[in-house]
C-alpha cells in the first residue's frame, strides 16, 4: 500500500469514526468539500499542510494518519475458518456428486 493511499485511507477511517461529513471536514480545513470528495477517491493526493489541517480538524497528531493500519487478526481468523467451512462443505457434495455419476 503507498504512503499516500495509507494517508488517505486513515482520513476517511477517522473521519468516518468521528461522524464527521466531507462537507464539515472541508470546511474546518478551509477546503472545498470537492476535494475532500476527490481525495478520497484518490483523485487529490494532498499537501503536507493540508494533511496538518485534517488532522487538527479531525482532533489527531498528523503522524497518526501516515502509520499503517494494524490488521485485524481476530476477523481474519473468523473469514478464515468460514472459508475452510465452506470448502469442506463443496467438497462433500462435489464428492458425493461424483459418486451418482460413476
């Protein structure tokens, strides 16, 4: 993941979190809600100022937006006994099936 998507992807994950619109980020940040819009579909890559901006406008140190999320490990595990869940299941049928077949 590049340092500008993982920026961008902590903006909207914060802003999301603290019920903040585009529109009331933007205007903290003395921006045009279109560039929030845009940013967050990676259309504008902002500057180091306006990163400072949404950061004070957001309540969080500015370093805090350029750190990688930390996976989540507890959902990972849960996807990953589904996953085997459901492979074990279309397995037995796929086995079954081919038994009627033979």
């Amino acid at each position: 993941m590049s340092l500008e998507r993982t920026v961008i992807d902590n903006i909207k994950r914060i802003r999301k979190e603290k019920g903040i619109t585009q529109e009331q980020l933007a205007e903290a940040c003395n921006t045009a809600t279109s560039y929030i819009g845009l940013m967050e579909i990676y259309k504008n890559v902002p500057k180091l100022s306006t990163i400072e901006r949404i950061a004070t406008a957001l309540g969080v140190e500015p370093q805090i937006l350029f750190q990688k999320p930390e996976r989540d490990t507890e959902s990972e595990n849960k996807i990953e006994k589904i996953k085997d869940a459901v492979m074990s299941a279309l397995e037995k049928e796929l086995v079954h099936s081919l038994r009627e077949v033979i």
